[in-house]
C-alpha cells in the first residue's frame, strides 16, 4: 500500500483492485492476512487512523467482463 491514510493516493492499490475486478489478479493478500514481520516497525502516533483495503466491485469492469 502506497496509501495509509484517507487523504493519500494510492495508485498501486487502484491498479491492483482494477486488476482483480477483471479477473486478472487472484488471492489478493491484505496485510491483516499476513504473518507478523518483527522487522518492521511502526513509527505512526496515528495508526488507529490507517485506512483497511478491501477489494471493490468496479462497474467498468464488470462493463468488460460482461462483454467477453
């Protein structure tokens, strides 16, 4: 995620949600599904404040996959 927080783009999670919606990119793995990495650390005072990204449905996409 390039993005943490609401009022950061994150360019590299649109291309990968866009990816995903036209069935190109499979099992996404979000950061809560991964293991606990000791070696990195927060330095955030406003981690509660972080944005969770899920998956979205996309109305282009679903525009595209409905015409192949």
């Amino acid at each position: 995620m390039l993005g943490l927080y609401n009022d950061e783009p994150d360019p590299g999670w649109w291309v990968l949600n866009a990816l995903h919606n036209l069935r190109i990119v499979k099992n996404i793995k979000l950061p809560k599904q991964l293991p606990v990495r000791s070696e990195l650390v927060s330095v955030s005072d406003n981690i509660v404040k972080r944005v969770e990204r899920v998956p979205e449905d996309c109305e282009i996409a679903k525009f595209i996959r409905k015409g192949s």
